[in-house]
C-alpha cells in the first residue's frame, strides 16, 4: 500500500462501501483491504495491523495518513482530507 490512505473493510460491510464511494466521489486515491477476503497468514497479518490502529479492530477502519478514523463518520473523514463543505 503505497497511498496516503488506507481502508480496513469488509467486503459486505454496507458502512465500508459507503467509505469507499465517498472517497471515490471526492477523486482521492486510496488503497484498500477487505479483510474477510484474506485467508491464513495474511489474513491474520492484517487484523494485527488494524489492532495496532483501532484495538477494537472494527470496520471500516480508514487511516489518512497519521489519523484513524473508525466507521463511517463523513464529516471525519473529509476533514482529514482537508474537503470542505457538504
């Protein structure tokens, strides 16, 4: 993951793919995760990253660059991108 924007989701998680068109509709490159798509040692490498960020490790779990916010939160989330307005 090479963006300054990381999300931890799931991949039936409607909260997670309401980040994920928001973030697209405001043109902001991110990369992403879903996490239930992983299997074995990957998939357990990175619930362990998320648990360093967010000890509750739920979803969506969305880092911008040192920030983490932690569900769906608009507001939150285009204001670390530094998005004003609506």
């Amino acid at each position: 993951m090479n963006s300054d924007v990381k999300v931890y989701s799931l991949s039936t998680c409607s909260h997670c793919k309401s980040t994920k068109k928001l973030l697209s509709e405001c043109n902001i490159a991110y990369d992403y995760i879903d996490v239930d798509t992983l299997v074995g040692d990957e998939r357990k490498a990175i619930i362990e990253d998320v648990k360093k960020v967010n000890s509750r490790c739920s979803f969506p779990t969305i880092v911008i660059r040192d920030k983490v916010i932690v569900g769906y939160k608009e507001k939150e989330i285009k204001e670390a991108l530094g998005i004003h307005g609506s």
